[in-house]
C-alpha cells in the first residue's frame, strides 16, 4: 500500500518511462544561458538558432550545451542563471519546508542545469558549495513531499475514491521522471477500480493538497500544469 518514488538509472528507458535520464539531460541542454566570451567571433548559426557575435567582454546568450563546450576550452566564462544564488535558493528552501502542500517555482530544468554547471563552471558560481548544499535539501524536501503525495492518492483510492488525474504544478523535468511509471500505471488502475460501483465511497475527501485532484471522467492522466 505505500507508495514510493521509482529511482532511473541513466540508461533506464520503459513504456512508462519513454526518456531516459540522458534524454531529459539532453533536452535541458538545448536551454539558454550567458556567457563572457575569451574569443572574437562571427555569429555561429546552429540549426536552433544564430548566437553572437562574441566580442569580449559583452555578454552573449547560447544554448546550455555551446557554453559547456566552450568553458571545457577556457574560451568564456558562465554567467549563473539569476535563480541560482544561495539567498534565493534558501528563502525557497524556507518556503518548500513552511507550506508542504505545494512545490515551490523553480526552473523545469533546475536539477540538470544546476549539475552541469557544478560539473563544468564550478569557479564560475559564487558560493558554489553552499548552493550544491542548498539544492541538495530543496531536492531532499521535495522529494518528500512527492511521497506523501503518492501515499495520499493511495489512500484515496484504498478509500473507493476516483484518483484519475493528478496536478504535478512546479514539479521538475526529473522529479516527474522518477514518478512517472508508478503514477501512469496507479492511476490507470484507480480508474478501473473506480467504475466498479462496489469500490466507490459515496464521500468524498480533499487529497493531497494541490498535489492530487479528481475529475468527474475521462482516462488517468498525468500532467504538469
């Protein structure tokens, strides 16, 4: 009856789990972030778009993955994303510990931008080990709060309640991966149950918070909105 989260190893791929955590790392590198460029250059044209000229010291915007593969050459500099400074991210902290019911805004991709850029471009973050330390409990109490959530749905439908969608509102890139194939099975499942007429309880509960929500109809689903 207790519901956990499901742990993917990077190569893990499933019907229910259709990126792998490469993938999803992939995906977040398409991002765009800034940089000081160390070289005079033209303008590159990728097939995402066309980025420069670089012209030092003036700041330039490029994808995530382009000012990797400059940093690893000492051709520029990383500018952090203005979300990742250790004040912001500990008055998030706070507010992810004061009120459980909700996840706090955060970017869809903060967890694998924040390790690439502790991987590559440490020396370019003020602060750096503080923020790892700080993301690592905003991680931590989120990923509790995912739990409790899952364990909620659980004894909804346990209950005889229709569990047929679930609001995953600010839940990231990852923390929905790691969810996603107990979630799209669980929910497909309540809803089974839940058109049997002997299974369903004629109350009805609030669950959940602004994790879970039942519907009137319609398959499970799970979304991010």
């Amino acid at each position: 009856k207790m519901a956990s989260t499901v742990s993917l190893t990077p190569s893990q791929q499933t019907p229910d789990a259709p990126f792998t955590v490469d993938e999803v790392e992939y995906l977040a590198e398409e991002e765009i972030v800034t940089i000081i460029p160390r070289f005079k250059h033209a303008k590159f044209h990728f097939i995402s778009g066309d980025f420069g000229p670089f012209e030092p010291p003036e700041p330039v915007e490029v994808p995530l993955w382009f000012a990797v593969t400059l940093r690893k050459r000492q051709k520029c500099n990383i500018v952090p994303p203005e979300w990742l400074n250790y004040d912001g991210l500990s008055q998030i902290l706070n507010d992810e510990d004061a009120n459980l019911d909700v996840f706090q805004p955060l970017p869809y991709h903060y967890m694998e931008i924040s390790s690439i850029l502790f991987s590559v471009a440490a020396d370019d973050l003020e602060d750096a080990d503080k923020i790892r330390t700080v993301l690592e409990d905003i991680m931590n109490v989120r990923k509790g709060k995912i739990r409790r959530g899952l364990q909620q749905i659980a004894d909804a439908a346990s209950d005889g309640e229709r569990v047929n969608a679930v609001k995953l509102t600010n839940v990231s890139a990852l923390e929905i991966l790691a969810i996603r194939p107990f979630l799209t099975k669980a929910l497909n499942e309540f809803y089974r149950l839940s058109m049997d007429p002997s299974k369903q309880s004629s109350g009805v509960r609030r669950v959940g918070g602004r994790f879970a929500q039942r519907t009137g109809g319609g398959s499970a689903a799970a979304s991010n909105g």
